[in-house]
C-alpha cells in the first residue's frame, strides 16, 4: 500500500445549500491567497453559470453547468480532475496551481464527489482531499433543514462549517444554529462568516431550539466516539479491520478521521460513510497532539464495543 504522495495536488471541497454564500466566501479566499494559488471547477445548477465572473483572482476556473447531483455530472467532474492530472504530468501548464478548490452545487451532496475522487483509480495518485469546507446560511438554513434532507447530509459531510450571513440574525437565531450544526457533525469546527470575512464564533446565550429535519431519517442521535490506539499497534491490520468495520456498518458509522502511530511515521486515516481514502503519511511539521486517537462520528456506537470489536479482529490476525 502506498502511503505518501508528495506531489498530489490538494482538493479543497467547498459546498453547502442553495444561497449559503459559497461564492461570496470563495471570492474573499481567492483575494487573500488563504489557499495560494488556487485553480477552480465550479459545478453550477444553472445552464447559464455566472459564478465564474466574479472568482477572477483564481489561476483558471472551469465551470461544470447543469449537471449536478447526475451521472453526467459526475462523469464530466472525472473527466475534468483527468486532464488536471495530464497537465501536471506533462508539464503542460504555466504555472502549477497551489490548490484545487471545488465549489459543488447547492443541489450536490458532497459524499458524492468525495467517492467520485477516493474511488478513482488514477485520481487517486493524483488528488488529496485535504478539507470539505459546508457553507451554511444563517438567515434561511433552519428553514432548508426542515424541508430538504441534503441540508443535514451536506453538514455531516463538513470538516469546517462556516455560518455566513451571521451578522443578520439575532445573537439567540444564531446560537441555536450553531446548537444545531454541532449537533449533527460535532467534529466540525465552526466559524461565522460576513461578506466573506471569516471570525471566530463569540459567546452566545444559551441555546433554546435546536431545528430538526422533519423529512431526515434521524434514527438514534449522533455520537462521536474517541478511540485511543495503542503505540505497537500493526497499522495494517488496523487499516485491514477499519475497513471491514466500514463495510459492515457503513451506513451508521459517518465519519472517521484520526492520526496512527506507525514506525514510517504519522499515519493519516479518513473515512466518510463506507468511503475510505488512502491512508496518507503526513509530514512532521503537521502533527499534533491528536496522534494516536481515531474519531468515530455515528450512531450507535461506544468505545467499550469498538475497543472490543478491534481487539477481537487483531486477537485472530484479521
């Protein structure tokens, strides 16, 4: 297994519903270089795209209309990672963008492109997802949760949740959508966002309501479980069970996401639904104190039972 690609290109996926204020963001991100020099694909809902005229400070962008969420769509997002992939092969381009940053449609469910890319046998060697950024609308977001599950898949889908339009709501609105985007992906770092400038959350009262989706299927609550892996551990079978786990309860268990002990190094583990990527080792200078822990978010679960479960399967040697 082939753990560390230097020269992969990073992918930050950047999604949310309708109106959350991705394009808003991303033009602010662009101006600052927060991602260096960024190429963009932007999948458009809309035949007749306008995104594309206001991201003018990205190296290129590509736009990728009226397909979202089809077949289609996702072929003709393959085909365009493909030719990225052939550029930089072949030294074709000028100048080598930093990141590729793909804003999806607000009608996309973002676990779709992450498998479109993790599944891929050649995007694969090329691409790294390194961040799944959801955008969610402060004004309008409880409104959406409630009428259209894709809000909630969008979100459990998030490493980072921006609230944008936050300076438009009440401090109360405003806690208890954070209350409420914590609740349904509560390893997501949330931050508030105005006219595309991001801030920390402040203090908020306490929350009074969180919103629910009445067309979800809500099942158990959520859970995170913080799963403590021993040093001498053997990452290969580790990865072996891992894999098994997500292929028996995949449909529960929605994200995984931690740092392995191994003897090449910090071993990066991913996982979003029954989607695994490519266990990655990270550079020294990105390691934190979070080494040794995997974080299981779903439902369901306990430490007691998955610390069982795995100590049975490396007991029999996988």
């Amino acid at each position: 297994m082939q753990v560390s690609q230097e020269n992969r290109l990073d992918i930050i996926l950047l999604s949310g519903y309708l109106g959350s204020g991705k394009t808003t963001w991303l033009r602010h991100a662009l101006f600052t270089k927060v991602f260096g020099n960024a190429q963009v694909f932007v999948q458009e809902a809309a035949e007749q795209p306008i995104d594309d005229l206001l991201l003018d400070k990205a190296v290129s962008v590509r736009v990728l209309t009226g397909k979202a969420g089809t077949r289609e769509g996702k072929d003709e997002l393959i085909s365009a990672l493909l030719e990225v992939a052939e550029y930089r092969t072949n030294g074709l381009t000028i100048t080598q963008p930093d990141t590729l940053i793909i804003e999806t449609s607000g009608l996309a469910d973002p676990a779709e492109v992450i498998a479109a890319i993790r599944e891929h046998p050649i995007l694969i060697y090329h691409f790294v997802l390194r961040e799944t950024i959801i955008m969610s609308d402060a004004l309008h977001f409880h409104v959406a949760l409630k009428n259209d599950p894709l809000c909630r898949q969008q979100i459990l889908s998030a490493d980072r949740i921006v609230i944008s339009k936050s300076d438009e709501v009440p401090a109360q609105a405003l806690s208890n959508l954070v209350s409420t985007v914590m609740k349904i992906n509560p390893a997501a770092a949330v931050s508030l966002s105005t006219f595309g400038v991001e801030s920390p959350v402040p203090p908020l009262p306490t929350p009074t309501e969180i919103y629910e989706s009445t067309l979800a299927n809500v099942g158990p609550p959520t859970t995170v479980v913080s799963l403590p892996i021993p040093k001498e551990i053997d990452w290969v079978e580790f990865t072996v069970w891992l894999s098994a786990l997500l292929h028996a309860r995949g449909d529960t268990i929605l994200r995984v996401k931690g740092v392995l002990n191994t003897d090449e190094g910090a071993l990066l583990l991913q996982s979003v639904r029954k989607i695994m990527q490519q266990p990655e080792i990270l550079p020294s200078e990105k390691i934190d104190s979070t080494l040794g822990i995997i974080v299981f978010i779903g439902e369901n679960m306990s430490q007691d039972t998955l610390l069982a479960s795995m100590s049975s399967f490396l007991e029999k040697g996988g």
